[in-house]
C-alpha cells in the first residue's frame, strides 16, 4: 500500500473516531434513536455517528488525494454536496420530514452529483448519455436509501461497506487506480465501527447514512465506468441484495 492510501485511510480512521467521541454529548441530547421491530436494540442509542465517517472521509482523503495527484473527478461538488445530504439527514433526524419532500431532495443532490461529472465516464456508451445518467440517478437514489435502511442494525453498515471501500482504495485487484479518498472511506467507517460494533452505542443516522450512501455510490459509479459493470455490481452484492429482500 502506498504512502498516500496509508496516510488517507490512519487520518480518516483517527478523524472520524476522535469526532464521533468528541460528539457524543450531543446526539445524547438530541439524536436518540428509539428501538423498532428491525432494531437489534432495545435501548435508545444516539445517532450522528455517520457525521464522523462523512468528515474523516472528506477531511482526510479529499487534500490527501489532491496532494499525491490521485484527485477523483468532481471533487469538490462531493464534498458539497456529501454535506449538503448530511444537512438533510440532520433535519429529518430531528425533525421527521415527508417522504415526498426526502426524496425529492435526494434526487436533486445525486442529480447534482452526476450532472458535474466529466461526459466521459459512461457505463453504458450504446446509451444516449442523458438515458444512462436518469438510470443511474434511480439506482443513486434506491442505494442511498438502502445504505440509511441497513443502518438499523449494529455494524451492519461497515461490514457492507468497508470491504468495497478498500477493494476500491487499493485499485481492485489492479484494474484501476488506486483511490484515496476510497481508502480514506474506508478508515472513517472502521472508526465508526469502533462505537459501532455490537453492541452498538451510536448508529449512523439519517446525518450520516445518507451521505455514506452517497459516496459509496459514487466510487461504485466510478468503477462501473473505469473498469466494468460486473464489478460495480459484485462488489455491494451481498449488501443491496439483503436490504433488496428484506424490503
């Protein structure tokens, strides 16, 4: 491992851990979230902690990246609109917002997203580009949800997650670059983990849960137009596939 994915994924890792701690107070105040039928506790846990993986992984693997010239494209619109996801998710978290309204929002911050994407990372080049983007605006929009439904249960989301974050960081085997800001995703998810693990004593939240789906989508777009489609849907395919099932 490189010296520039090493140093993304330990200041991720630390990040997001340290921030998580340092919060704590405050989703106890604020973000509990009460236990239901799909809950594996039966406790209010406080939720938030998706803030620290969401900060780690912007904070970490966005300069880290820029300054080893491995800078993923549109960047800058991630870290946006990556928090910009996260403001959403703190408002629903506080207070419950209409689904309509939810997802609407969504939409437009994954439509954002692909539409500040460079014209040539296409899945699907025997599809009119439009075709494909309103394709891939659809499945943004079912994995961003399923990645917040997943977060329901202690350490589900980072064992879905971290695996494809670091097959993506380290280049897959080889078959494309190496990735920074996928190791420093990673990093910020085993931080969380560290709280996280059974049994839990915070869960992502809606802050956090969306946008960690939103970066997970978007490195899995990433894939699917470097390398290959068939990787892009293996590598989440235990994760989409039990949330798909069980909804």
């Amino acid at each position: 491992m490189s010296v520039p994915l090493m140093l993304a994924f330990a200041l991720a890792f630390v990040m997001s851990w340290g921030l998580i701690r340092l919060l704590m107070p405050l989703f106890l105040a604020y973000a509990l979230a009460r236990p239901n039928g799909r809950s594996s506790h039966k406790v209010p846990v406080p939720q938030g902690g998706g803030a620290g993986v969401i900060l780690g992984t912007l904070l970490a693997g966005l300069p880290v990246a820029s300054m080893a010239g491995m800078s993923p494209p549109a960047n800058e619109a991630l870290a946006l609109l990556a928090l910009l996801m996260g403001i959403l998710g703190a408002w629903d978290d506080i207070r419950p917002l209409g689904w309509r309204f939810r997802l609407a929002s969504q939409a437009l911050i994954i439509g954002a997203l692909l539409f500040l994407l460079p014209e040539n990372l296409q899945v699907l080049p025997f599809l009119p580009l439009v075709v494909e983007r309103a394709l891939a605006l659809v499945l943004g929009l079912w994995f961003v949800n399923l990645t917040n439904f997943m977060d329901g249960i202690d350490g589900l989301l980072v064992i879905g997650l971290a695996p494809m974050a670091a097959a993506i960081g380290l280049g897959f085997f080889g078959l494309v670059p190496p990735e920074p800001v996928a190791m420093a995703f990673c990093g910020a998810l085993l931080g969380f983990l560290m709280m996280n693990r059974p049994p839990a004593r915070i869960f992502a939240g809606d802050l956090g849960a969306l946008s960690i789906g939103l970066i997970a989508a978007y490195l899995l777009f990433l894939v699917a137009s470097r390398t290959s489609l068939a990787a892009a849907i293996l590598l989440p395919l235990y994760f989409v596939g039990d949330a798909t099932v069980t909804l």
